[in-house]
C-alpha cells in the first residue's frame, strides 16, 4: 500500500512537471511560481543552471516519470523490508543529478540522508514536498550537513575526492563514483539531422555531464567541416560568460603551446589520445576498423559513462544520436545497479 502511494506519487509529479512546462508565467498556480523562483534562484547561484538547461531537464522527468514506467522499472527488484539509514552524497554539475539516488533509495523502502551540493541545493527539496504531498504519504528523508549515522553510503565526486570518500567510508557498505565521460563513435554516412543530435549529446548543459560527449572516434578521411556546419544549432553556448571564459583560456594555452586545433569560434576540435577534454574543447581520434574502436572501448570501460553510436556498430550498450542525455529510470550512474544494492542493504 505504502509503495503504491509513492509510485502514484511520483507518476503525479511527472505529470505536474508536464504542465508546468506547457503553462505561461501568468498562469501559474502559487507553488508553480515558487518552482519558477527557485530556478531563477539555482541561476543566481550557479549561473551553469540557465533556465532552458533547467527546463530541459524537467521535461527528462516528466516524459520518464509515468506509473507504466515505474512500475516495469521496480518490478525487477526486491523491496527491502527492513527501512535502513542510506547517506547520500550528491553531484551538482547538472540540475537534480541526484535526483535519481534518492529516488532509488525511497522506493526501495530506506530513508535517505541527503547532502546536497552546493552547487544544487534548492531545486531537489521542492520535488521531495510536490512528491509526499503527491503521495499523501509522509516521505522519510533528512537533509543534511555531514553524514553520521547511516547503514550505506552512495557518494559522488572527483577521482581525487573519491580517493578520501573511500578512505572514509571504508567500514560501510557503499558506492563511491568517480569522473566518467562519454564518447561518440561517427561510422561517416551519418545524416545532418543524426550529427545535429549529436551536438545535443556534447552541448547540453555546456559539456559538464558525465553523459556529455567529449571524445570522438570518426573514420580515417572524415571530413571535419561537417561535425562545424552541424554544431551551428548551439553557437550560442559562446555567449555565456563562464563557458567562453573556458574557451578563451584553452584557446591561448594552444596557441601559446603551438599545438594544432580546429576552431569554430565556440568549440575547439583537438586530434589527441585523451578521453576527458577540456571544457569548450572536442577530442577526437581516427580509426581504420571497428575492431580498433571495440578495442578502444573496451580499454577505456571503466572511464565511460556513455557510448553514442549506430546500432549497426554492434557497440554493446550504445544509445542512438540525441539519447545522451534523456536517460531511463534503470540507467545507472557508473553502470552500477543502484537499486540491486540497495536490494542488499
């Protein structure tokens, strides 16, 4: 019964964000215009966060967050009988990334321990009221300042903080994340439109996700200028001062360093080995046979977060061009099962 209430709950939340996205500002009910006030507050705060990056990712929850679409996701699992303490440790570079550990840690019938990041510290409470309130269920939760007492612990950081986290954590059950990145694989016959959503997949939300494509591996004698002509839909990341701060001081250190770059003059295209690049810059890489792209990948596994590709590539676990960042409910950050551990907890 419990479970049910918050599964009707979260579907209503979904559907609450769906038109909350179709409305104009003067049609807002009051706590609708509380929501438009927090973002307007998470931009104050962290100007990444601008209103259509925060929009997109509504419309990510309302579109995924249906009853069907629960329901098929936990009937996969066991809920937990026994409710345990679960501190959480959330990430701020993309809005309400840590949205979907706690959910995972509510619906498996524990109580979330919730520090949140700096970085994104208004928007998840508002969801957490709409959700109980959705509910008719009180929602066990804790917002908090530094962990405790706690049964697990799912954290999120650095390869450097992550270091400490394990060091700290080290007597508790837990999943400690590190940096990931994503790749896209470019088999040469694709079309403007599928180059188009792949400017969405390295785009979107400035580059800073661990979805966001940062590498790409493109054939021998691929044409540069066609990833340029189909990049144009988001020439306008240069306007925003944080991004083209990062684009003006990679640039300087290339051009100080004398090292060859393709340059568009809102993202840089670079030729070099490394899968983590620089914000406002593209690495890429060229390759002669699919078989040098499964071996690439593979040796790169524990790093990827994402593999964008045609199906036709057989690249297992791929998603289609423009599917980076419109993940479904058993996506996993790190592809650990979240919710299988929490299973054990």
């Amino acid at each position: 019964m419990k479970q049910d209430l918050k599964i009707q709950g979260l579907s209503k939340l979904g559907h609450y964000l769906q038109q909350f996205l179709q409305k104009s500002e003067i049609d807002y009910t009051h706590d609708e215009e509380e929501l438009a006030a927090l973002m307007r507050r998470s931009e104050v705060e962290n100007p990444w966060f601008t209103q259509e990056n925060i929009r997109f990712c509504f419309k990510n929850w309302a579109d995924i967050l249906t009853e069907e679409n629960i329901k098929n996701w936990l009937a996969a699992y066991q809920v937990s009988q026994l409710s345990k303490k679960v501190g959480l440790i959330l990430a701020g570079n993309i809005p309400l990334v840590g949205f979907h550990d706690v959910m995972c840690v509510i619906l498996s019938n524990h109580i979330p321990l919730i520090k949140l990041s700096s970085k994104d510290r208004l928007l998840l409470p508002f969801f957490l009221k709409k959700w109980g309130e959705f509910s008719e269920w009180n929602l066990e939760f804790q917002i908090v300042e530094r962990l405790t007492e706690y049964d697990a612990v799912i954290a999120t950081g650095s390869n450097n903080t992550a270091r400490y986290l394990e060091y700290y954590f080290k007597d508790a059950l837990s999943i400690i994340r590190k940096n990931r990145t994503s790749v896209a694989v470019i088999k040469g016959d694709e079309t403007d439109e599928e180059l188009q959503l792949l400017a969405e997949d390295i785009f979107r939300y400035f580059g800073l996700g661990c979805r966001n494509v940062t590498r790409l591996l493109m054939p021998k004698d691929y044409e540069l200028s066609r990833l340029f002509e189909n990049f144009l839909g988001f020439k306008d990341v240069i306007n925003h001062h944080k991004y083209a701060n990062n684009y003006d001081y990679n640039k300087a250190v290339y051009l100080l360093n004398q090292e060859n770059f393709w340059d568009n003059n809102f993202v840089m295209l670079k030729e070099d080995s490394a899968l983590f690049s620089p914000l406002s810059v593209l690495n890429f890489s060229r390759y002669e046979s699919v078989e040098e792209v499964h071996a690439f990948l593979v040796e790169n596994e524990s790093n990827i977060q994402c593999v964008v590709a045609k199906p036709e590539l057989g690249i297992e676990y791929s998603v289609n061009f423009g599917e980076a960042q419109n993940p479904s409910l058993n996506t996993y950050a790190d592809n650990i099962d979240t919710m299988a551990f929490l299973s054990v907890v």
